[in-house]
C-alpha cells in the first residue's frame, strides 16, 4: 500500500501537455496564472511547445529563438518579452547541454562548450533580466541544476562541474541581489521519464529496469513532479527561501550507481544525437 504522501502525479510521455490537471496548490498560486516566453536555440522546437501550451493552459506563450552563449541574443530575446508582457516575474534556467563521456577523452572544447551553455548561459540571462527588469522590480530565479557533483559521479565531470558552479551562483547571487527583493535558488531533478535528458543519460531502457530498484524511491520521477517543485520556489509560498538547493530526486543520487566500468555500456548509448 502506498500512502498518498509519495504518490505520483499523472504525467504524459515525452513533450506532451497534461489532458486534464488537477491543481494540488491552489489554482492561482501565481495571482492569475502565468504567461509564458520559451527560449531555445531551435525556434521550431519552441514554436511547437508553444503552440501546445497555448491550447492547455488559454496562456500566452512567445517562442523565442536564443542561445544563452550570446549576451546580444539574450539581451534581445528580453527585450522582446518585455515588450510583449510588460514585465518579467520569474525566470527559470534550464538551457543545459550534457551527454556521458569518460573525463580522459572529453575534448577541451566539449567541457568548455558544457560549462558555457550550463554555466555562462546562466549567468547572461540572469545577468540581462537583472538589468532590464528585476533591479527594479524585484523578481525570482530559479536555476536547473544536477546532483552529480554530490559524489563526483562517473562520466560527468563536464556537467557536474559547471551545475556546482551554477549552484555556486545561485547563492552569490541570492546575496547579492536579496536587498532588489529578487530570490534565488537552485532546484536539482533527479532521473526524470520522457525528458531530453533521460533519453540521452539514461542508457539502455533494460538497463534503467536494473537501476531503479536500487533507488529509494524505486522509481523514476515524472515531469509533473519537476513543475510541481519549481512552481513552489517560484511562488509566494516560498516567499522566505533563497540561496538553497533544492534536491527532486527521491533520495536517488545517493544509491545511483557511480562505477565506471559498469556503465561503460552507457557511453555508447549516449552518442550524438
Ligand atoms: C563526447 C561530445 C558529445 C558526446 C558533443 N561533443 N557531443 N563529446 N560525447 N556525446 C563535443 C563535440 O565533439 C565538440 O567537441 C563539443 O562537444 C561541442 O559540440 P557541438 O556539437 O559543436 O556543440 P553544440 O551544438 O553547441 O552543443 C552540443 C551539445 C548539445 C552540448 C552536445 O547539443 C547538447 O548537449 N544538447 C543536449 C541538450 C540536453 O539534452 N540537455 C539536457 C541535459 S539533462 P570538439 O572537440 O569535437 O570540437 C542534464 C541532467 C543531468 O544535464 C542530471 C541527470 C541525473
């Protein structure tokens, strides 16, 4: 029997919108509901997303073509919101590059190429919406990072150490920025069904069946539990909370396996996509 306190919430595969969802913090959370802006460097991917948000939520939704390695694009893109909504109230940084590969034949430019999307991706874009709206007006960011650096985990040393330097960030900035009425955290998803990045990480589907018993919460965790955590940081619920990290993974970062030649399989799986 499992108790309703650790139940999953319904999710859907891959880049699909709930049906129907049934609001577990009070429907407007965010005052009216949020309209959105979605950024990648691929405007038809965000084109679609948006087109799809739009018909789930009634929301507005601006696709936005940007890569957050470029301050012009970035400068640009926020521009380009704020003329479209007026003003900014949350900012969530999530554009992050990754893929397994042993330290001894990463490239130079495959680490660097990481850490500049990861890490200097996010300090543009937090860097730019400070300037252009949130010095001001105050505001909340919440940074996507990973727990691979909690352990040092095999075949990461790329994204785990630009995530540490994002989480680094997050609290110099939460510092730094507090007295702007602007709150800062990190939140840290675990292994998550029907994403970008557990197609890529997770190896092969039959090896996951092996892993997961091994996790606390034996399971993976669904996309809908993600939204649910950022939608607390982001929300006056936690209107007292910055500079932390906080962990969505059901305990799982502590049982992950971290032995390289056991998952050499999954280095060939990750191959580019
Ligand atoms: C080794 C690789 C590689 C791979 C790229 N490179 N893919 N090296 N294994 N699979 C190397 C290239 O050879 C090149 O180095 C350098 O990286 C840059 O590659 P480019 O293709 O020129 O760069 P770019 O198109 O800018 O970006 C490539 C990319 C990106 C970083 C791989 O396409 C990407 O990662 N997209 C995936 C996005 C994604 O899935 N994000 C979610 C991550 S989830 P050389 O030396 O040849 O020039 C996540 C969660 C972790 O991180 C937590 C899980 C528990």
């Amino acid at each position: 029997m499992h108790s309703v306190m650790a139940q999953q919430p319904p999710d859907v595969e891959e880049d699909e919108c709930l049906p129907e969802y049934r609001h577990l913090f009070c429907p407007d959370l965010l005052q009216h509901g949020c309209h959105i802006v979605i950024a990648s460097r691929s405007l038809p991917r965000v084109s679609l997303a948006a087109e799809k948000l739009v018909a789930a939520t009634g929301k507005q939704c601006l696709p936005l073509s940007m890569d957050v390695r470029v301050p012009a694009a970035v400068m640009a893109a926020v521009d380009q919101a704020l003329k479209e909504f007026g003003k900014i109230d949350i900012l969530i940084n999530c554009a992050a590059g990754n893929f397994l590969c042993p330290a001894s034949v990463l490239s130079f430019n495959a680490f660097k190429t990481v850490v500049d999307i990861d890490t200097i991706g996010t300090f543009n874009v937090s860097r730019v919406v400070y300037e252009k709206f949130f010095r001001d007006h105050g505001g909340v960011i919440v940074n996507i990072t990973a727990t691979l650096s909690f352990r040092g985990q095999v075949m990461q040393v790329h994204a785990g150490a630009a995530k540490a330097a994002v989480d680094a960030m997050t609290r110099h900035l939460a510092v730094e920025w507090g007295p702007q009425n602007i709150r800062v955290n990190s939140l840290a998803p675990g292994p998550i069904s029907g994403t970008e990045g557990f197609r890529r990480l997770g190896g092969p589907q039959a090896s996951w069946r092996m892993k997961t018993p091994l996790s606390p919460g034996q399971r993976l965790g669904n996309k809908t539990e993600i939204a649910h955590s950022v939608l607390y940081l982001a929300s006056p619920l936690a209107s007292y909370v910055s500079g932390i990290l906080l962990v969505v993974d059901g305990g799982n970062w502590m049982t992950l396996p971290n032995d390289i030649k056991k998952l050499m399989d999954f280095e060939s799986s990750s191959a580019k996509l």
